[in-house]
C-alpha cells in the first residue's frame, strides 16, 4: 500500500527525473527511521564530497537565471544605477 501524493512541480530548468517516490504507508517508526537516517548520511557525504563543487554551480545556475530575468540595466544604457 502506498500514499498517492502528487509529484511536486518541477522548477525552471530543472533536471527532468522521477520526482514521485512510492513509500509504503504501512511503516512502523522504526523502519520510517532508519530511511530517514540513511538519507540524513547520504546527504553529509555528499557534502563532504562535492560542497564546493555544488556551491559553485549553484552559482552559475542563479547567476544565468538572474541575468535572465532582470539583465544588467547599467550595462544596456550605459549609466550606472544609484539607489
């Protein structure tokens, strides 16, 4: 038996894999535990492995969709912005 949850919307130019995961609704706490403890230890060695890298192309990531949305107006008219 499983829960049937919506899949949650995927955002903008986000990777397209499965986003819906059956979970059985039949867990008792102590199984429900132990997934979630060994996700919470997925989480930190990937952490561990590849933060910097992450961080980074989040930054690329962020960086190309602001630019998408709001361009550098200073740059398109050539006068610098004052707030």
């Amino acid at each position: 038996m499983s829960r049937d949850c919506p899949p949650p919307p995927a955002a903008a130019g986000a990777p397209r894999w499965p986003s819906h995961i059956d979970i059985p609704a039949d867990w008792t706490p102590e199984p429900a535990l132990a997934v979630f403890e060994l996700l919470d230890q997925l989480r930190e060695t990937v952490a561990t492995l590849y933060l910097d890298q992450m961080q980074t192309l989040l930054q690329q990531q962020q960086g190309r969709a602001a630019d998408a949305i709001a361009p550098d107006l200073g740059e398109a008219t050539g006068d610098e912005l004052t707030f």
